[in-house]
C-alpha cells in the first residue's frame, strides 16, 4: 500500500479506539508511541507512521505489545525477516502464549549463538542473515519457549545450559512446532 492511500483511510482517534475495546486512552496512547517508533523505521514522515501504527491498534489495541519490537540489520527487510515476521504469532500460538517479548533480527551473530532470549531485557535475538528460514524459525521456536519458562517462572540461571532440563524442552519443543509446521506447509519445505 501507498503512503498517501494510507493517509486518505479513516483512521480513528485514541479515544475512539479506548471507547470501542473499553480499554483506557492512556494504554492506547502508550501503544501509538511505541507504534509510531516502530512504523518510522519504514517512513520517514511521522504523519504517515502514525497513521500506519493508528490503522494497527484499531484493528488491535495490543498489537505493539503483542509484536515486540523489530529491528533489522538493513533498510529492506529480507525474505527470511519477512517469514519470520509472519509467522512469531502463529509460533507464540503453538506455545500456547499470548504475549510475546521483543524480536529483534540481526544480520551478524555477536556471538556463537544464532539465537537468545535476555529475559533480563525479555528480548528475543534471531540471526536471520545467510540463514535458511526455516533454520531461523526453529530457533524462533526455540527461544520462545524459554521466554514462555520466563514468564511461568521455570527459567533457572543456566536454563539455557546444555543438557539442562529448560534447554531439553525448548529443543524439543521447536522440534514438535517444526514438524507441524512441515505438516502444514509441504509446499515450503520441497523448496
Ligand atoms: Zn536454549
């Protein structure tokens, strides 16, 4: 969609939007600004962002919080940032979890890993460059188990440890998802 249809659609004030999901204007306000930081990595018009980020919450007020925040190594999202994006819900829905932290995706690995879950700052970092798909939504699914630990208060200091029993269910986990995933999608996979 073009900017400028964006900024002809209706778009519907906070307060209408607080109104409609009985929610209060403050929350709905908070969730426009993160929506707005979020929607200017795409535009550099604020006016625009903001209509973007107003269209979202109106069709779902908890988008911003539901998504996490995105970032991404490059201007162009790649087709591999693109599938990630689109499938975190349909992930978090396996987990049987309906919050979900931040996502960023990087280009470059800091470190060994291609993936972590900082329940300290409950962000979730995916390695997505040179990396198939698929690869990257296995370790989607892989982190957000811990995150879904984190959140049930599971998650031990090492959990991410080797042969640990957190790290056992999220390996095993991701597995179970990514057969599904295969299931559902065998056109994906013949690729
Ligand atoms: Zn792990």
């Amino acid at each position: 969609m073009r900017a400028t249809d964006l900024l002809d659609k209706d778009t519907e004030t906070v307060q209408q939007i607080a109104k409609q999901f009985g929610i209060s204007a403050g929350y709905v306000r908070e969730q426009l600004k993160q929506g707005i930081k979020i929607e200017q990595e795409h535009t550099s018009h604020i006016d625009v962002a903001r209509e973007i980020a107003l269209d979202h919450l109106k069709e779902r007020p908890d988008y911003y919080q539901r998504l996490g925040k995105i970032e991404q190594g490059t201007t162009e999202d790649s087709p591999t940032n693109t599938f990630v994006r689109q499938h975190i819900k349909w992930v978090a829905d396996q987990l049987g979890i309906d919050t979900l932290p931040k996502v960023r995706l990087v280009d470059q690995p800091k470190t060994t890993s291609f993936g972590t879950y900082d329940s300290l700052n409950d962000t979730i970092t995916l390695v997505t460059g040179s990396r198939h798909p698929i690869d990257v939504l296995r370790t989607l699914a892989h982190e957000l188990t811990h995150y879904k630990q984190h959140q049930e208060d599971r998650l031990s200091i090492d959990g991410g440890a080797t042969g640990s029993e957190e790290e056992n269910e999220a390996n095993s986990e991701a597995g179970v998802i990514m057969r599904d995933f295969a299931k559902q999608n065998p056109e994906f996979l013949e690729q």
